[in-house]
DNA sequence: ATAGGGTTAG
C-alpha cells in the first residue's frame, strides 16, 4: 500500500486543478508530515486511549500505511476515485482546504480529549497508587511519552500526580525524562507548593535526569506564586551550577518575581541586562515591565518602555495593549487610553474582556461618564459578563456625575445577572447616587434595600448617607446617623471626617455646633482647629496655622485636599478671609496645592481646577491683591490676563466651578469674560484688568 | 491544548 492520501496532480487526473485529500468519515488517514508522533512500531491494531470509545472512531488510525479497516478501500482502489465523487463512507477534501485541518483537528481533539478526561479523573481520585494505577490503566499499553505528557499537563493535584509519573516512568520507554518532570513541576506550580517541587528536583538530581531551563523558570515562577521572591532569586542563581544559561524566558520570569514583590529597582536593572546583554525581549516580558512601572506609578515609563519595544521591531499583543490601557487608566489618562485603544484597533486586535475592563477603569475614574457607558453598552451587546468590581466601577462613576437614570438601570442588570450580586460597595454607590440629586428618602431606601439583601450596614454607606442628610440641611439626621456609626463600634476614618466636614460648609451657621460635636469624636485634632473657626476665637500669631498644619500633616496624601478645600470653605462661610488666605497659603507650603499661579511673557494665569469655591475664590483674592502690588510698585502686567476654573465635573455640584465663579467674578465687577473657545477660561486684557485693579483700590481707600 | 514567562482592578 503507498499512501492513503491521492495527490491528483498529473494532468490526465479526474481533478487536475485540485489536490485532493482522501478522508473517510471511519477512518481518518492523513499525511504523515502531520502525525503529531510517531508511536514505533507501528500498532497492529489501534490503540485504545478512550476505553468507551468504539475502535472505528478512535483517532489512532492516524498511521496512514496502516487503516484500521480493510474494508477500507485506498483512493486508488476506490471505485469512485476516477469520478472524484465520494461514496457514503468518503469524502474528499481539498487539502488546502480548511476543512482538512478541521478533520484533521476534530480527530486530535477526541485523543486529547480522552485524555484530559483521564485527568480530571486523577485529579479528583485518591492517592493511593492501587486506584491511580487503575484509572491509567485504562489507557492500555500502547501510551507514548507524548500521552503522558499531555495527561500531566492537564492535571492540578499535587498528590496524585507524582503517583502518575512513577506509572509512566515504569511503563513507558521514556527519551525524554526530563519532560515530565517539568510538566509534573508544573502541577506543583499551579497548586502554589514551592516544597514539593523542590522535593521534585531533588529526586530528579537522584534519577541523573538534568535540569534545564524549562525546570528552572517553572520552579522559580512557583516561587514568585508563593510570594517567595528571596527562593526566586536562590533558584536563578543556581542556574549555571547546572549548566543553565539564564534566556530570554529565564528572565520574563524573575522580572515577574521581582517586580510582584515590589522590588522595582531589581526587576528594572534586570530588564537593563537583558537588554544590555542583547535579549530578545518579546512582547510579554515588555508587558510585564510595562505593569511594574505601572502599578509603582511610574506611568512615563510605560510609555517609554512601549516606545523602546517597538523602536526594537517588537509587535503588542492584546495582553500588552490591555496592560498598557490599564496602566494610563491608572495614571488617569483618559486620553492616552482613547490614542491606545485606537491603535490597538487599526492593528486588527479584538478586545476582549480585560480590554473593556481596563477601559472601564480608566473612564471610570477620570469621570468620563459617556465613554465608560457606551463601553458597557458595548460589552453588553457582546455577550460579556460584568462582574461586581465592574459594575461598581460602573456605579461610583454614576455617583460622580450624576448620572442618575443610568445607575438605576445599571442596578437593575446587575441584579438580574447570574453571576454576580450587589455588595456593600454598590449600595453604597447608590446612596452616593440618590443623595447627589436631593432624593433622601430613595437614598433612604437603598440603606434598608442593603440591610434586607443581608449586609450590615458600614462606614461607607452610613457617610454616603450622611452626605445625603448634609445636603438636603437635615442636620439632626446627620448627627443621628453619625452617632449610628459609633454605636456600631465603627471608628470613623479620614474620608467620614471629610464628609463631616463637607456637611458643615453646607450648613447654617446656628446649627455648626451641632457637628463639631461629631467632629471632635471622630477627630479630636480635626475637631479642635474646626473649633477654633466656629468660636472665631481670636488667636495670637501662627497658632492656627500651625494647628492646621498640625493636622494636615497627620492625614493621608490623598485626603489633605479634600479637607483643606472644606476649611476654606468653612472660612468664607463665616467671612473669616484672612483665615482662608492662611490656609490656602499652608496648603501651597505643604504642596497641598500647586501651581495654582503661572506666568508666560504675554500671559499671567490663575488654575483654579480642583479647588473649591471657597478656595478659588481665596486664591483669586490672592492674586488680584499680588496683581495690584505689581501696579503699585510700577511694574507691567502681561497683554492677557487668563482665569481657569477647570471644564467643571465636580462630585457634588451641579455647574462646576465655573458657572458658580462667573456670578462671584460679576459680583466683583471684574472685568474678566468666559472664552467661547476654550472652555473653563475667562479672559481680560491688560488695559481691562488695570482700570479694574485701580478702582477697586481706590475703593478700598474709601472704605478705609 | 500538546514541557517554561504576561492582563482581575475598588
């Protein structure tokens, strides 16, 4: 017999145009270059890997010098080989056609298959070898290393699978030892058990098998698994006592090591060598470095890094563009993510869910409110299944913008999805929602909607909800729900003393004292400096200041603008303007604010974005005050005087800064005017700020 | 899928 496939190649054949591939529905012969091993001798009769599989539909008639049936006939013998049409039990298949490989494919599938079955039985067995014997001894006789192979790499229980191997070690001819050993490391690494796979060298030593680098990146990755990054470091540097010169993978993975244990300094000069040393660095170790620099804020050097892998000819991939998405969402980028996203799109890739996830996050957090919705939109239409962080992600973005229709109906999906459950964060969320628009008593229902849902009631949902009361003046509510936390044995944390705080820069001045009550419960250093402001007590010199620095400096970073802005606001409240301007002068000492005052040769600037009303106005009263010095002592001011108040999207406010500021700017008879342009801006020329400057001084002089 | 590295967060 020659082959069982025909080449109809010669002109005088049926099918001169075409190659035609010989299948048979039974048996499936094919081309020996693509016989994925060659199990020698050759079987006589098939080998029965899948023991409740019929022998007519086993894949292991792959040997096309040997079908499985002689009733099968050869194409030559085939009656209906000259008219090229098939009989009821062929069918012929152009080679190139992607049907062959689908065939070719499907006859794979069932022997792989058959044996992630047999794994997943061992998986779930006992270790005792009588009944892991039993079960690969369903295999018969015939297996080959490549079976055991496959069987170990699809196996996750540490205790039945060095059982597995000592069967294949006894039962096979094995050329290559060492493989298994290094897929059974594997099932080590998956269940994060460092021990046993040291064990598992060991006796790999015993046996004379020698390690290579497959067995040193999958131990040391277990080890970076483990959280062991010190074991990492002790098994790559064991390397070339064994002969293993450390590659490119070797050092994919001790990056990873290094940089999952936070130690970015050695993960970057690693990638230093690597590139020093001329690696070929692929797209997932680029992806990898991209992630440190991300997660230890160093966003730039994302970028740089992306630049240098492409400089180097490297191609992204998806995990590459989805790391790179995540890492300038994290930065709050939102632009940068859109440019990416783009790109990553003209290059033919298709998102997938951690795609639309780091696109979530990004929009999410920089208040991107349309963009984050039509990606869920997006995801929805596409079958993909949010879970709770995404749809929280989803909702805290709502909370921030307002959007309150959308959250109800984000709500409302996320309730009917199977997968995922609201938790304390979402109610919260929805609090967050109802009190931004003034609805108490919905606010109200979303607490008790949380509390029979089963959840106790926390500090996140209790200040969302304090926020709410504060809002809608209901002081005594406020104070009552305050006290419902310390009855709970909750201590209130930096972000409740804020809301505290912010409910007071709403609230009449007869009923703060009501509040510095809860304030100095919650933060007697807070409390006292808030103190200090309501009884307008008249202190000497820098002792406010200091107080207040006092008390800045005792809260997290990311807290000490939220609470300098409320003091402002507090001051303006109760026209206390020096003590606003002390405070705003403390937060640019502390570098609270920054750059709030720039200057170019034709333009002096005021950026007022992200301050408060209060403060902004504090700031301005600031500059127009340094403004008239630079008069008085004979100085020129620029051709263009320019204000910036930011496009507006500030948490609890309907306008923004800048339609609350227009009005103040009115009400000073300042001279400046919104730029139709540019949004956020308001513009005056020189000779309009200078008249205002001076008649507003000679005002001052008349009042004085 | 068929011996080694990467994307899941608030």
């Amino acid at each position: 017999m020659t082959m069982a496939y025909n080449l109809c190649s010669s002109p005088s054949s049926p099918c001169p145009d075409h190659h035609f591939l010989f299948c048979n529905t039974l048996s499936a012969p094919r081309p020996l270059n693509l016989t994925p091993y060659h199990p020698l001798p050759k079987p006589k009769k098939p080998i029965s890997i899948s023991p409740h599989s019929k022998p007519s539909l086993q894949i292991t008639h792959v040997s096309t010098q040997n079908p499985p049936s002689a009733q099968t006939p050869s194409p030559n013998q085939n009656p209906d080989h000259k008219t090229g049409f098939s009989s009821k039990t062929h069918i012929w298949v152009n080679p190139k056609n992607p049907r062959a490989s689908q065939l070719r494919h499907k006859s794979q599938n069932s022997r792989y298959d058959s044996l992630v079955k047999v794994a997943g039985l061992l998986n779930s067995c006992n270790a005792l070898e009588k009944d892991v014997y039993s079960i690969l001894g369903e295999l018969g006789y015939k297996i080959v290393e490549q079976d055991a192979v496959i069987v170990l790499n699809n196996m996750s229980n540490p205790n039945t699978a060095p059982i597995v191997l000592k069967y294949f070690q006894e039962r096979i001819k094995l050329n290559k030892e060492g493989i298994l050993y290094n897929v059974t490391l594997k099932v080590f690494r998956k269940c994060k058990a460092l021990d046993r796979a040291e064990k598992l060298f060991d006796e790999m030593l015993e046996r004379g098998i020698r390690p290579d680098n497959v067995t040193f990146s999958t131990i040391i990755s277990c080890a970076r698994l483990c959280s062991l990054p010190k074991k990492a470091v002790e098994w790559f540097e064991k390397m070339p006592s064994f002969g293993c010169e450390p590659d490119g993978v070797s050092f994919a993975v001790m990056i990873d090591a290094y940089g999952r244990a936070g130690n970015v300094e050695m993960a970057l000069s690693l990638y230093d060598r690597a590139r020093t040393e001329n690696w070929r660095i692929d797209a997932v170790t680029f992806s990898t470095v991209i992630r440190i620099y991300g997660t230890s804020g160093n966003f730039d050097g994302c970028l740089n890094v992306y630049e240098e892998m492409k400089a180097l000819g490297v191609k992204p991939n998806l995990v590459l563009y989805n790391t790179l998405l995540d890492a300038m969402g994290r930065a709050k980028r939102p632009w940068q993510v859109k440019t990416i996203y783009k790109e990553m799109l003209n290059n033919g890739f298709t998102p997938g869910w951690a795609t639309y996830a780091a696109l979530l996050r990004a929009y999410g957090k920089a208040r991107y409110g349309e963009d984050a919705i039509s990606v869920y939109r997006e995801m929805k239409e596409k079958g993909l299944e949010l879970n709770v962080v995404l749809y929280n992600t989803l909702l805290a973005m709502c909370a921030d913008v307002g959007f309150t229709d959308e959250a109800i109906d984000i709500f409302e999906d996320m309730k009917s999805s199977e997968n995922c459950k609201p938790d304390s964060w979402t109610f919260s969320s929805l609090v967050t929602v109802y009190s931004c628009c003034g609805k108490v008593s919905e606010a109200e229902d979303k607490l008790n909607e949380m509390l029979d849902a089963g959840f106790e009631p926390d500090i996140y949902v209790l200040t969302s909800l304090i926020q709410c009361y504060g809002k809608a003046n209901r002081t005594d509510d406020v104070v009552r729900t305050f006290n419902r936390i310390l009855e709970l044995g909750i201590t209130p944390d930096e972000r409740s003393c804020c809301c505290l705080l912010n409910v007071m820069t709403q609230t009449p001045r007869e009923e703060l004292v009501k509040l510095t009550g809860c304030i100095e419960k919650a933060n007697p250093k807070l409390g006292a400096v808030v103190k200090l402001l309501v009884e307008e007590t008249n202190i000497e010199g820098d002792i406010f200041k200091s107080e207040a620095g006092e008390l800045l400096d005792s809260i997290g970073a990311d807290v000490r603008k939220a609470y300098c802005n409320c003091l402002i606001d507090l001051c303006i409240n109760l026209n206390l303007l020096e003590r606003a301007c002390e405070l705003l002068d403390l937060g640019l000492t502390l570098e609270i604010y920054t750059d709030i005052q720039s200057k170019s040769p034709i333009q002096w600037s005021l950026h007022l974005k992200s301050l408060s009303l209060g403060a902004a106005l504090t700031a301005l009263h600031i500059w127009t005050n340094d403004l008239s010095k630079v008069l008085e002592d004979g100085e020129e001011l620029p051709s263009l005087l320019g204000i910036n108040t930011g496009h507006g999207k500030h948490k609890y406010s309907d306008k923004g800064l800048a339609g609350v500021f227009e009005s103040h700017l009115k009400e000073l008879n300042a001279p400046f005017h919104e730029a139709p342009d540019k949004v956020g801006w308001f513009f005056t020329t020189k000779v309009a700020a200078k008249s205002w400057l001076e008649s507003r001084r000679s005002h001052e002089v008349v009042a004085a």
